[in-house]
C-alpha cells in the first residue's frame, strides 16, 4: 500500500536556489509577455505516452556533439563548482542525449561508465545550462550502483549545453553534450491537472530478465540486475499554462527521491523543473539478496510516499 503524508516543501538547496529564483523570475515575465499573444512553443512539443514502460531511447538517435563554450556556463559554474575544477570525464563515465530532441518536455539521457574498472562516482549534479533552473538533479549512488548506468528524461528549454559534474574517488570530473531542443520548461502536460493530481504518487517498478539486461553480468558482490522505476506526478515547471484557462499552473515537483534495496541505498535525487513529468529512472545495480526494493518520494507541496515492491521480473 502506498502511504501517503504531508510535511513542510523543500527546494533544491541553498547552493543553487538564489541563481536558479532569478532564471525562473526571468522567464516568468517572459512567458507573461507570450500570454498576450496566444500559446507558443507550446504547438512545438508532441507529447509521448506517459506510461513510462518502454526503455528510454537515446542511444539510437543521433549522439549530440560535446559540450560547447558559452558565456551562461561561465555565469554558472561559480555557483555550482564554487573553486573545484573538474578535470575531463574521459574513461570514467559519459553522458549521451540526441542531438535534436524529438520532444523538448522528455529528452533522454544515458549515464554510464565503462566498466567496473572505472573510479566509483558516489555524486553528481545534472546540470541543463539554459534553464531557468539549471540544476535539474543532485544525485547519490551507492556502491551498488557500480559501474553507473542510469537513464532519464529531462525537460530541455532551448538549445543548450547538458553536462554531468561528477564527484568519484579521484575527485570531480565533467562531461555532457550540446543538445538542440526548445520549449520544454513550458510545454503542456500530458493530462487534466484533475487527472493528474488524481493518480499522483502512483509508483510502478519494472525489472528485466537477466539476459536482456544489457549491464547483466556477476560481479564479486552478487548479480547484477536493471531496473525501472515509474512515478505518476506532473512535475509542473511553473511556466505551463492550463490548457483550458490559460492560467499559469504553479511548480509542483518532486524534489526527494530515494529507492533502497533492503538497508542499501541504490540512489537518491534532489529533483526540480527540469525532471521530465511522470518521470521513469532506469538503471543498473548489483543485487544484494533482498526481495524488495524501497521508494520514498517528496514533493514541494508537502507530501510524501512510500512503497515497497518485489524485484520481481517480467519476460
């Protein structure tokens, strides 16, 4: 049974709240000025299916190009890095997304590292450059999750630089992608914010057979397995309007998440606009025995669930 609970909302931090309330006040008064003349990128954006259940497909479009220079980064990364410098991601882990996003509102991103030979990363922050929240994740692994394979979708505002500051053992490190997307901090949701609101904090786990897993091997510390998890929220932007008043929808994301197998963390995520609506997270772990794997979520309106489902596989 899902349990459902309220508490006080959290942001995403102090690190990053004071740059990111001035990026969304920005395009707030931008997306008023677009409300005198009618919906616009809007149109731009075809919605797929929100079911969640089909893998994410990245890395059969075309792989954008490496990072580009640009002066919003330069504006950033002091905010973000503070004065660590991370060196090059090569041969630890690489981030892949299109280059030309099919749908800006959920542009796949692939997260992975070669081997288990490469250095654990324990941290990392997904960062969108061009958005008015650029941090759209803080994320923790576990050892489980050695080597990283994770995959996500994530909301794209305009053609924009997506990196991966990665922390490991021997210290920070970068990589990330130009992707050519536009409008998806404001594209419309899928579904009735009745509807929505309706089936929110529903969680659906999904795991793969063994031999079509493509990270499936043993390792000394057991088998590894991939999974997916699938949460029914609308993960509202604040800049998507309702489809039917024309009204601004206010933000109400999930900015918590962690998933556990048995006392084990697998992964947790300080989340924002930028995490597509209905988000679905497919990974990687090496199991550890426990049947059951453990889902606590948190919103910005205060409430919380838990569930715990069976590792159980379909196929």
């Amino acid at each position: 049974m899902t349990r459902s609970t309220t508490k006080s909302s959290s942001g995403l931090g102090t690190a990053t709240a004071g740059f990111a309330a001035q990026r969304l006040t920005t395009l707030t008064a931008l997306a008023l000025l677009l409300a005198v003349s009618g919906p616009a990128l809007a149109e731009d954006s075809a919605k797929t299916s929100s079911s969640g259940t089909q893998a994410l497909a990245a890395k059969a479009d075309p792989v954008a190009p490496p990072l580009q220079p640009g002066s919003t980064w330069d504006d950033l990364k002091a905010d973000i890095l503070g004065k660590v410098m991370p060196k090059e991601a090569d041969g630890i882990v690489s981030l892949e997304a299109p280059y030309r996003a099919n749908d800006a509102a959920t542009v796949p991103i692939v997260l992975s590292q070669p081997s288990a030979a490469a250095p654990r990363i324990q941290s990392a922050k997904l960062i969108i450059d061009e958005n008015p929240a650029p941090v759209a994740g803080t994320f923790t692994f576990g050892p489980a999750m050695h080597p990283l394979n994770m995959e996500l979708r994530v909301r794209v505002n305009q053609y924009s630089n997506v990196r991966l500051i990665a922390e490991t053992d021997q210290g920070p490190v970068m990589t990330g992608r130009f992707v050519k997307a536009s409008g998806g901090c404001s594209a419309p949701a899928t579904r009735d914010p009745q509807l929505a609101l309706s089936t929110m904090g529903e969680i659906r786990v999904r795991s793969f057979p063994k031999a079509e897993a493509a990270a499936a091997m043993s390792t000394p510390d057991g088998q590894r397995r991939e999974t997916q998890v699938m949460i029914r929220h609308p993960n509202y932007s604040g800049l998507q309007r309702d489809q039917i008043t024309q009204l601004f929808i206010a933000a109400h994301f999930i900015d918590k998440l962690t998933v556990y197998q048995g006392d084990d963390l697998l992964f947790s995520m300080e989340g924002g606009i930028s995490i597509s609506e209905n988000p679905v997270f497919r990974f990687s772990y090496t199991d550890n025995g426990t049947p059951d794997l453990t889902i606590h979520m948190e919103d910005t309106e205060g409430n919380s669930w838990d569930k715990t489902l069976p590792k159980q596989v379909e196929g």
